[in-house]
C-alpha cells in the first residue's frame, strides 16, 4: 500500500502545474472560451485527484498498520485482558 | 500548395495583394470579412491545448500505477485479516482510481481528437488561402482592378466565384471547429474528482480496529445545523469539514459573524434586534433550500442604516462554482426571502444542469440599497429621504461596488482555490455589479439583469480591468421598462425636481450606459420574458376621452410593464437557465443575440 501511494503520487516533485491556456487561446467563440476555461480546471484536478488518493491510501495503510500492532501487543500480552 | 504572402500579424493573419483584393471586394459588398474568419481558426492554439492534456496523461499513468499496486494488496490484506473491512476499503480506494483514471483519459482523448480536428482544420485554413490567392493571381489584372473601389460595380463572375468559394469553405471549416470544440466541452463537463471525492473518509476506520465499520456512507454534512427558534444555537453554525471527539474540526468559517448576530438578537435597539431576527429567519430558510447556510457577512442595522448581510445557499469552502446575486432597490437584509428563493431557484438550476459540480450561491445584500426602508427596518425619517433620493441615480451603486469587490476577495479566501466566481445583479444590483467589475472585482463572469445601466465610467464591456467583454453578460427583456431609455429620463426628470441639478458623467444618464446595446460591446442574452404581456386600453365616458384616454392607457401600461422587471422574472425560464450555464461556464449553451 506504501507503495501504491507513491506510484500516486507521481514523480513525487511537488510541480506545480499551472493552465498555459488563456481565455482566447481557443478563439473568440463560447465553445472556445468553454474549453479554455474546463481544460484549465480538469487536467490540474486531475494531478490533485491522483495525490488525494495517494494520501487517503497512505492514511489507510497507517491505520492498518497501527491494528496490526495493536494485534501484534494484544496477542503478546502487554494489553490487560478482561476480567 | 502554394503559399501567400504574409504580413506576420497575430493569428497567422494574411495580407497578401490577392487577398486583400477579396477582402476589399467583401466589404464592398457588405459581407463579412473572410479573412477575419480565417485569422480566428488560425489563431487556436491546438498544440499548447494538446501539450496540457499531456500533463493529464500523466495523472492518468499515476492513477493506473496506483490503482495496480492496490491490486496486489487486496489478496495479501483477505489472507492476514479475517475481517472483510480492510480488503473492502482498498478494493474501493483501487475502484475510485480506475474510476477517476477512466475520466481523465476519456478526456485526454477527447482533446486529442479536437486537436487533431483543429490541426487539419488550420491546415486546411492555409490551404484554402493559398487557392484563393493561386486563383486571383491567375486572373487577368483588369478583371481584379474592377473590384477595387471605384472599379466597376459589378466584378468579374471568376472574382466573385473565388470569393464564394472561399467564404464557403471557410464557413464549412468553422463548423468543423466549432463541432470539435463542443464535443470537447462536453467532455469536459465530467469531473474527475468526484470518484475519490464521494468515497468516505479514512475517519470511518475506527482507530485501532480495522474490522469495523469501514463500509462506504454517506458524507458527513458540512453544516452544523441551526435551531432557529434559539439564538445561542448560532453560534455553533456551519462547519466546513467533519467533527469528532477528538478533532472540533476547523473552525466555522462564519463564526465571527453568527456571533454578532446572537448578540443583536438580544439588543435593545428595537431596529438592530428586528434585522437580526430577519437575518436569522433568512438563515433558517437557506438552510432549508441548501443544507448549509452560512451567514458570509453581517452588520448591525440602527436607526440609519439597513446595514448588511450576505448568505450563502450551500458550502462556499467546497464550491465548485459561486455564483453573487446583488439585488436591487427596496431590498433590506432584513427581509431577503425573495432573494434567497431565486439564489435557490439558481442553485438548483445549476446542479440540474451539471450535476457532478457543487454550486453555492450567496445572496448578498451587502451595499446601501436605495429604498431599503420599504422592505426593511424602519429608520429615521431623514435616513428615508436619503434613501429615497439614492434611488434616482448610481452613486449607491458606485460605492456598493467597491464594498462588493472586497467581500468577493473574502469569498475567495474560504472557497477552494479554482473555484468559479460570478456575479450577478439584478436592477441597482447590476449597476453595483458593473461597478464592482469596474473597480477591478476578480471575477470569472458578470450578468447584468434588468440593468438601468452599467454606471457611471463604464462606457464599454472593455472597461473592466479584470473581466473580458465576452465574460460580461446582459439579459434585458424588451418589455421591461427599466433597461429602456426612459427610465434614464424619468430619473433625471425627478431628480432635478427634487434635489437640484446634478452633475452626470460623460453619457449624462444618471445609471450610465445600457449594457444591453451593441455598442456596449457585451455578450447580450438570447432570452424573453417570463411574465404574459398584457396591454390595457381605457375607455372614459365624455368629451374628456379624447384627450385622457391615451394617456391614463400610456399609464396604465407602464404600470403592466413593470411586472416585468423583478428578479424572479430574470431568474426563471430561459433566462433562468443561461445565468446557470454562466455560472457553471458552460458557455457553449447560452443563448445569444445582437445588442439592441
């Protein structure tokens, strides 16, 4: 899973990516300006969308991780059981 | 193919002496230019467009390396966990990256497929130039010197036919772009956050115990809830993200301001307490029509003020698109139910027409509007005439827009970075707008609604620092007596009546220009009125009639006309749906006509 966050997270640079299209790059018309505008939002949302997976997988392999020590203590008997 | 002279201007512009002959001859003819249309498609920008999405293939790669790695742990967690719960919650992280990959690439691909159609389109652009201009060269020069002013009225049936021609098929290649375009935008339309947005969050998996409770739910509702009945539950408003126990979660982003209003509403001031009960009313009732309300701005009313508040239906810190709704006079902070039906009515429009993107709308009441006292608390009689006389000209609306573009700085701090701004207004409410757009307000869209006009200092849409004139729109109803020129004269007319002469700006119209005139260089909404037009015609009994009947009908009709201007009317049907489409920037399905 550790490894799966990375692959996530990319090169793993902290690049910053940022639209070069303006509003008139794709000319004067609605559509134009439309995809302009979309484009600019949709490939930065998609880099943030791939590291918020990265992120919730890695706050899910460090919950794992933590129950399975708490096992791994429970079994070992440092934990009191239950009268 | 043969290649045209060029002058090297923008856009692959074309001057060549061939050209220019058909260009000229266009003109002649009142028609438009084609190597204006060609300097359009030849100034897309298919290559910059196609190296961006390479950035989303790389997001793509990611989430597909991700999402493969998962893969292999889902056996390894079924193997050491007898619990189901861990091996469900990786099998979802790895079903929302496919999910969100499968979105990203349909979108790379779909903008490879409009690059690719705007590359062949420009080639074929150059291709058709350089026929054109083969084919003029090749005519006899009499021929091309006829049609050139002062040559012959009646050109050269080959000059006129390469003209055609060319228009034609110039014609034929914009729609290919345009086609290409739009199919583009609707892919667009999807976003591809919404798989890994709408899982639950990590805080499910109870700590230490990964086998209970790790299923998929509902998402925790931003807003803490308000009890309207009781003031002290205020103070515990909105929250912008999940509590717990251990984590109060950050804080409310309008907890300043519900603070505030829970002590008004113990004031002893009759004026402050009766606008902070409105105030709180208008709360409840936005909570209502958006499940979070959250109280963006508040200042105590008094005997001289109205004072101001601003309510957002629905969660600006997690907003995709906020849309300002300014209204216009005899509005009051006090009394914002109208406003907040059509910041409703807005919202939902907008989610109906992109239902994966999340729309707040704020209703901001937040400028000194003329005739406030009408629908708000009462004031001192001196306060009344002062807001009576505001009515009559723009200077509310100029200062209200100074305040308006530094409440939307604020706005911008607690929505997410990338959300979409756009104001709009309605009436006085535009007129603050444009004002607003004047004084350098960052928006991404204005609409300007029943507008009396754009102010004083805004002669043209170019006049807004921040705000390209194709990002302004106008909805003005032909019946609706307040965008006509009229209204201009009637409040001139009164003004000196009462108040003296007054020194207007350039245009001498007390509202400024109308923006819905072509002039004014604005995109001008495709849209007609919701209200049925009725006219009267009186008839009175004796020799009066002659005179008085034309005129109480005149009246009359003004009266009826005026049904048509209100913002509920601007925000419903049609026109109703473009604002949304301008909110959401869906600009491809506005409606649009030639400026008055």
């Amino acid at each position: 899973m550790d490894q799966a966050a990375d692959a996530l997270r990319g090169d793993g640079t902290c690049e910053v990516f940022r639209s070069p299209l303006s509003d008139a790059s794709l000319g004067p018309s609605a559509a134009g300006r439309e995809v302009a505008a979309a484009a600019g939002r949709r490939v930065t949302e998609a880099v943030d969308d791939a590291r918020a997976l990265a992120l919730r997988v890695a706050m899910a392999a460090e919950k794992i991780r933590l129950a399975a020590e708490q096992f791994e203590r429970a079994e070992a008997g440092q934990f009191p059981r239950p009268r | 193919m043969s290649t045209p002279q060029t002058s090297g201007s923008p856009g692959g512009g074309r001057r060549s002496d061939g050209l220019s002959v058909l260009r000229l001859m266009a003109g002649l003819q009142g028609l438009p230019d084609p190597l204006v249309a060609a300097d359009e498609l030849l100034a897309i920008d298919a290559d910059t467009l196609a190296g961006w999405f390479a950035v989303a293939r790389r997001a793509a790669v990611w989430l597909w390396r991700g999402s493969d790695v998962l893969a292999d742990a889902i056996p390894v967690l079924a193997a050491a966990w007898s619990s189901p719960a861990p091996q469900a919650w990786i099998t979802a992280l790895r079903e929302a990256g496919l999910e969100s990959r499968t979105v990203v690439v349909g979108q790379a691909d779909a903008a490879d497929l409009a690059c690719s159609t705007l590359t062949q389109v420009k080639a074929s652009v150059e291709e058709e130039l350089g026929t054109a201009e083969a084919a003029v060269a090749a005519l006899h020069p009499a021929d091309v010197g006829a049609a050139l002013p002062g040559g012959s009225p009646s050109p050269s049936p080959e000059l006129q036919h390469i003209l055609t021609e060319l228009t034609a098929r110039l014609d034929e290649l914009r729609a290919r772009a345009m086609e290409a375009l739009q199919s583009l935008a609707l892919s667009l339309r999807a976003d591809p956050r919404d798989p890994i947005e709408s899982l639950p969050t990590v805080a499910s998996l109870p700590n230490g115990d990964p086998g209970a409770g790790a299923g998929p739910g509902p998402r925790f509702p931003a807003s803490g809830g308000l009890a309207p009945t009781d003031p002290s539950a205020v103070v515990s408003g909105p929250m912008t993200s999940r509590p717990t126990p251990a984590d109060p979660g950050p804080m409310p982003i309008d907890v300043g301001n519900l603070e505030r209003l829970r002590l008004d509403l113990q004031s002893e001031d009759d004026t402050t307490r009766e606008m902070a009960q409105g105030v709180l009313a208008s709360l409840t009732q936005a909570e209502q029509a958006g499940g979070v309300a959250q109280l963006l701005v508040y200042e105590s009313a008094d005997s001289w003020s109205q004072g101001r508040a601003a309510i957002s239906v629905g969660d600006i810190s997690t907003a995709d698109n906020v849309a300002t709704l300014v209204p216009g006079i005899t509005s009051a902070p006090a009394q914002m139910a109208d406003g907040l039906n059509d910041a409703a009515a807005l919202r939902a429009e907008a989610s109906r027409q992109s239902p994966g993107e999340s729309t707040a709308v704020v209703a901001w009441y937040g400028y000194d509007i003329p005739l406030g006292f009408k629908g708000g608390v009462s004031t001192n009689p001196l306060a009344k005439v002062d807001s009576t006389l505001d009515a009559l000209d723009d200077d509310n609306a100029g200062e209200g827009g100074v305040v308006l573009a530094r409440d939307i700085d604020r706005f911008r701090q607690w929505a997410p970075v990338g959300a979409r701004f756009t104001a709009l207004g309605f009436s006085m409410g535009s007129t603050t707008v444009s004002s607003a757009a004047a004084r350098g307000a960052r928006l991404d869209d204005a609409v300007l609604m029943g507008s009396p006009g754009a102010g004083q200092g805004v002669s043209t849409a170019d006049g807004y620092p921040h705000l390209p004139a194709d990002h302004t729109y106008v909805i003005a109803f032909d019946q609706d007596p307040v965008t006509q020129t009229r209204t201009d004269l009637a409040a001139t007319a009164t003004s000196t009546l009462l108040a003296g002469p007054r020194i207007s700006g350039a245009d001498g119209e007390p509202f400024g220009v109308d923006p819905a005139l072509a002039d004014f260089g604005a995109q001008v909404v495709d849209a007609t009125t919701n209200v049925p037009e009725v006219r009267m015609s009186l008839s009175l009994p004796g020799p009066i009639e002659v005179l008085a009947d034309p005129v109480e009908s005149a009246v009359v009709n003004q009266w009826l006309a005026l049904s048509h201007h209100s913002e509920t009317n601007y925000l419903s049907g049609r026109s109703k749906e473009a604002a949304a489409a301008v909110v959401i920037g869906h600009y491809a399905d506005v409606p649009i006509k030639p400026g008055r």
